[in-house]
C-alpha cells in the first residue's frame, strides 16, 4: 500500500530546518536593464568543495524582453503544514518568477534536474488583471491557502495594489485575497504570523512613481508609503494601520519571528526626511493590539560632492538606503543590506528591543570606501544604462537559505533605481 508522506523540504519547526542540510544550489534573477534581451535565471553552485563551486552551472532565459526579474519564490514550502489549511501533499518543485515590470508571471519546473530548471507555465499579464485586478507581481510565498502573490498596483498600475492568490498546483490565479481592505491602498512586502492567523503588509508607492525613478518631489513631499498594515488572515479583512509619520518614507521589507509562538517581527525604513538615515523598527503586541517600535538608526555618512549624483550633492551625505533586511532561522542575528553605502550589518537580535551591532562588512555602494569606512573612492560600476552614463552600482539585495554559516549577497534593487 502507498503511503502519502510530505515532501522531505517541509519542516515542522525552523529548529528542525536548520538541522537539515544545506543547499547546493542557489537560483539567481539576473536582468537586462536595457530590456533588450530576456532576462535570465542563474543557477549557481553553493557547495562548497565542488569543482564548479561559485560558478553559474545552468541557466534558464525568459521568452520575452522587459520582465525585470525580481523576487520570486517556491510554489509550496513548510506552511503547507499549517493545521488549518493543510496541503501536506503538495511538492516543492516549481519556482514562481514574477517580472515586476511586465506583470508577467514564469512557472519553472526544477524536476528532474535541479540544474535545468524548464519553463512550464507563462502567465500573461492581462490574465493576472482580469482575474485579481492587479498588476506589477513583487513578493511571492507559498501560504496555507495558496500562492500570495504582493501585487504594487491595481490592473491600471495605479491604487490600490494588494495581495492575490495563485493555485499551489495549477498556477491559476484565484482573485483578490482581501475582502475588505480598510485604508490601505499602497503595497509592498506581506508576511505573516500563522499561531496569531495575522497578515502584515508594508509599503512602496504605485508604479508611475518609481518606474521611471524615483521622484525626489514626492519624497520631499512624504508620498511614499509610510504605514503597517496588519490583518485578519483567515478573515482576509483590515484589523490595524500604523502610521509611521511623515518623516520616515518606504517601508519594505517584513521579517516576523521564525519562532510561530513569537509575535513580534522586524521592518526597515528606506529613509528619513529629517536626516537622510536608515531605521528598523520592531512589531509586536501592546495589550490587545499592534505597535511598533524604532530600534536601530543608521546615519547618512559624509562624502565628497564629486563623488555623488545629482540629487545628493546638496547634501554632501551618502543615505545608507536600507532596502532590504534578512533574519537567521534561530530569530538571533538580523543582517541588514545598506544599498546606498554598501554596507552589509550583522545584528544581534536574542533580544528585539536591545540589538547589538557584531559585524560589518563593506561591499560598494554609491561611494565606496575600505573596510574601516575611510578612504573615499568613487564606486566601481558594473554596467552603463544603455546612455553612456554609470549604471548599477554594487547595491546589496540580501538573501539567506539552508547555508549554515553562509550568506548571498545579490547586487542590484530595481533597474531604474540602480541606474
């Protein structure tokens, strides 16, 4: 008699995910920022020993120009283990790869070489609009329900941008997940603590205002996202907004507690109008309801004008532009990605609202400096944006997986702002 048994990569608890072995391989977005060419996906080798160890080992091109490859994720994951919407059978064997500029969504079948993954499934922007409403697919995970997919727009690229649901089998786009969405209208990350059944979203801006760059008007005028949302996850309905003023502008990344009894989690600020610094705050519970709290603050560092673009010459200050953040599976050290200095932070979080600075390490960014942060140098450039001007920067987009004591650190954020 067959007996049905999870997939082996879903695990109970992060305790026993980290006993488990490390990956091999790592899948790697890589773009063309002229849109010229498809984008790619890369596969990397992590096995340390291996003959081909830190070497692109396969690759898998789009079959369209202009995607802007960006997050992506699993179509199923230890959350199909959730008691009250369990999907213990489902495999995770397919990568859900979203182009954040043509709304188009990619289905890649990894079976049964890891190393080639297939291309098995497009689906069409004007399907995702049709069916959810939405447009500019950006965050991807596989949840007890389904495949959340965090959308930045509506199907006009304008507000509200939300959060739809993908079928984990079938890929079929199943609608709009809220049911009734409150105040929100802006979108970006979403996470959530399933022993609390709560949602949490973050925000950016609507896609005509960083699809050409961002527009230092609305900046200047706190018109980017500056709020938490917080939500019934079974319900699908808004339970709380926190506003976080309008000197702290983009709030991205989430990062809840691995720990399912924890109610607490880590969310960055991209920047503060007052003084061009960085902040992470910590969510969690005050009684009966959601709060959040500022623990870190990372200052803009000084810099020669020579050296800096347009819009920062003023300032005579390099911002560290906090754009993304990563918390080990333990819930001990948070690593935080300074894009604008280059920055990478090692941050010891056993305790949330006392976080110790352990480590730093300095990889590019706008200007770029020696490890001890002091001599100035203009930043090497990888690329021109198609105009003969400097292109991509080093910028950090962070990653950690099953690696033990390893780390991925990614160059790039979105091609308009790396350009």
């Amino acid at each position: 008699m067959t007996i049905w048994r999870p997939d082996p990569t879903f695990y109970p608890s992060p305790r026993m995910a980290m006993k488990a072995p490390p990956e091999k391989l790592a899948y790697v977005a890589a773009f063309d920022p002229t849109r010229q060419r498809p984008d790619t996906m890369a596969i990397v080798d992590v096995e340390p020993g291996s003959a081909t160890y830190s070497r692109i080992v396969g690759s898998v091109e789009m079959p369209n120009t202009g995607d802007e490859l960006h997050h992506f994720g699993w179509n199923a994951c230890s959350s199909c283990l959730c008691p009250n919407a369990p999907h213990p059978h489902v495999e995770r064997r397919y990568l859900v790869v979203p182009g954040l500029r043509s709304s188009r969504i990619h289905i890649l079948d990894i079976e049964p070489d890891h190393r080639r993954p297939k291309i098995v499934k497009v689906i069409e922007p004007e399907e995702i609009a049709d069916k959810t409403g939405y447009s500019r697919p950006h965050t991807v995970h596989c949840g007890p329900g389904g495949i959340y997919v965090a959308a930045l727009g509506n199907a006009q690229g304008k507000a509200p941008g939300g959060v739809f649901i993908m079928d984990h089998e079938s890929f079929e786009p199943l609608g709009r997940w809220e049911i009734d969405r409150g105040p929100q209208q802006l979108s970006y990350d979403a996470w959530w603590h399933l022993g609390y059944d709560t949602m949490v979203t973050s925000e950016w801006g609507t896609p005509d205002t960083y699809e050409n760059g961002l527009v230092p008007e609305l900046i200047l005028g706190a018109k980017y996202g500056r709020r938490l949302h917080f939500w019934d996850l079974t319900g699908r309905t808004h339970a709380q907004e926190i506003d976080f003023g309008e000197e702290h502008q983009l709030i991205f990344e989430l990062r809840p507690a691995h720990d399912p009894t924890k109610a607490y989690g880590f969310v960055n600020c991209v920047i503060s109008l007052k003084d061009l610094s960085s902040s992470i705050w910590v969510w969690h519970r005050d009684g009966g309801r959601w709060a959040v709290k500022k623990i870190i603050e990372i200052p803009a560092e000084p810099a020669d004008p020579a050296h800096l673009p347009p819009i920062l010459k003023g300032f005579k200050t390099v911002p560290p532009f906090v754009t993304d953040i990563d918390l080990s599976m333990d819930d001990r050290f948070l690593y935080v990605a300074c894009w604008g200095t280059g920055e990478l932070r090692q941050y010891d979080v056993s305790e949330p609202f006392a976080p110790k600075l352990t480590g730093s390490v300095r990889v590019g960014g706008v200007v770029s400096r020696d490890p001890s942060g002091r001599q100035e140098r203009r930043a090497q450039r990888w690329t021109t944006n198609g105009r003969g001007q400097p292109g991509r920067q080093t910028g950090l987009f962070y990653q950690l997986a099953l690696w033990r004591d390893r780390r991925s650190v990614i160059s790039g954020r979105c091609e308009r702002l790396d350009g």
